[in-house]
C-alpha cells in the first residue's frame, strides 16, 4: 500500500469497510432500496466469500433510481456523527464520479484529492448503474456523455499505467478541461451529461450498464436479467449479488476462480496517509490542504 508512516494492516482497514457495509445493507433494507456487490467484491464474495485478500476497497451497484433515493433519503448529512453519504455538488468537488458513505472517525487520504478540503475518511463506493439504449446510435450518444460527465466531474487525469489507452484518455482530458475552463462551465457541462446519459428507462430495457465507473465497464453492458435477486455470504454477513453472479464476474474477469499471479495480488490506491482510529481532522494541513 503506498503509504506514508502507515502502521495498519489490509485486513484492519477491511474490518472498517465492513462496518460501513453493514451499516449501507440496514439502510436498504429498511427502505426497501436495492443494492448489488459489485466488481472486485463481488468477485471476492464468490471466491473467498469475503474480500480478496489484498483488496483495499469496496464496491457496490444501486439501480439509478434506487440510487437517487438514497441520496434524497441521506444526502449530504452527517449520520449519528459518524458516517457521511458524499457525492460531487456544484459547490463541491471530491474527484470521484460516484457516491461515497465514509466513516469520519478515521483518515484515508487520497493522492488525487489531498489538496481538497473534504470527508477523508474510509468509505465504500456506492456506484449506479443504468438503463442501456437498445440501438447504437443511443448506446453511443451515451458513451459520449458519460465521457463528458467523468471528465467535467473528476476534473483530473486519469493515472498514468503507461498503456496508449490510458494515454489517449489523458490527453482528451487535457484537451477538454483546457477548453472548458471556469467550474461553472465544467459543471454546468457535466450535469447536463449526466441527465442525457441516465435518461433511458429501466422497466422497458434489455441490457444496464456501469457508465460511471472504469473505461471498462463503460464499455460492458450486461443483460439486466443478471441482476435479480441472491444472497451470497460476504465476510460474517449475508449480502445481495447480481442472480448471475457468475456470468457477470466471467464477463469482468475471465476466469474469475484462478488468482491472479503473486506480483498482481497487490493494493490499488495511491494515499497519502491512512490512520484507522483517528479522524482525518487531525492531519489537516499536515497531509492534505498543505499550504504550498
């Protein structure tokens, strides 16, 4: 994990992501809001029947509508003091396309947002998931927006793998942020992105989509029959996958059973600093907003 002055253990910080899950699952089911475990933890909910071993972080899929209920239901506020619902506004920006529920009472500070005064605590991605037109052009004209949104709402390059894609992605990016300038602009961009890629209606589609995650998924629509109802065991608790989960794992992943090789078990997040029992109010201005 690159870290600085980092004492804390995978599995520690798995435990707290955990809590947080568990605290996400109570939410939706006493408000009957649906809810999939998605990429990574999905995968690690069939194959270890918890997470991954090395896996530093948590994801979830909520259809759009479900999706926005939640952000109605608990948008924006702190909950009981201790975990906070937060997503991309108008007046503030936490790079990151989709919603987060983070635990104040601990620090996990991202290289990408360490100039950003904001809730740097652990959390879980709460990632929607759309409505796929069913001809090209629509599927296209979504794809562009979804583009457009990503760019205008994380506001930063993609990190560099040395890959051409990768690449190219930064490159557009560079090029579109150069010409829309002012966050007015950038947000006035990419909310209007966002109402024309999510406007497609659920009940009468055939296949959904993650348009707002990896480049992917972007690319990856998967039969919306995948995505019914199961439990399937996650660490101590019971938690709903998509009803084929193991098509969709096969479709993310390949052969999703077999581990990777040694040298690719490894963290994916680059932080600047992670501490498990204090909040990230403690290390203001000491590893993020540091002036200069």
């Amino acid at each position: 994990m690159s870290v600085k002055d980092n004492s804390c253990g995978i599995a520690d910080l798995q435990d707290k992501m955990l809590d947080i899950l568990k605290y996400f699952v109570s939410v939706c089911e006493k408000n009957n809001l649906h809810y999939w475990l998605a990429g990574g933890t999905c995968l690690g909910a069939l194959r270890h029947r918890g997470f991954i071993p090395w896996d530093d972080d948590l994801d979830v899929y909520m259809p759009r509508t479900d999706y926005e209920k939640l952000w109605k239901l608990i948008g924006n506020g702190k909950i009981d003091n201790h975990y906070k619902l937060c997503r991309t506004t108008k007046d503030q920006n936490y790079h990151h396309r989709v919603m987060q529920i983070v635990d104040l009472n601990t620090t996990f500070i991202h290289s990408r947002s360490k100039n950003e005064d904001i809730e740097h605590g652990i959390y879980i991605d709460i990632i929607p998931i759309d409505a796929c037109p069913n001809s090209r052009l629509q599927r296209f004209v979504q794809f562009f927006n979804a583009v457009i949104f990503s760019i205008c709402n994380i506001q930063q390059k993609p990190e560099y793998n040395g890959g051409k894609l990768t690449g190219l992605m930064s490159f557009g990016t560079t090029v579109l942020l150069g010409v829309i300038r002012s966050q007015k602009a950038r947000y006035r961009a990419w909310s209007k992105a966002e109402r024309r890629m999510t406007k497609y209606d659920w009940d009468n589609c055939t296949h959904i989509k993650c348009i707002t995650s990896q480049f992917h998924e972007l690319m990856t629509a998967f039969p919306k029959d995948w995505f019914g109802e199961r439990k399937e065991q996650f660490e101590d608790i019971m938690a709903s996958v998509p009803s084929n989960a193991e098509a969709y794992c096969e479709a993310m992943y390949g052969d999703y059973m077999t581990l990777p090789p040694q040298e690719k078990q490894v963290v994916r997040h680059h932080t600047e600093y992670i501490d498990l029992n204090e909040p990230y109010t403690k290390y203001k201005g000491i590893y993020y907003c540091v002036k200069g």
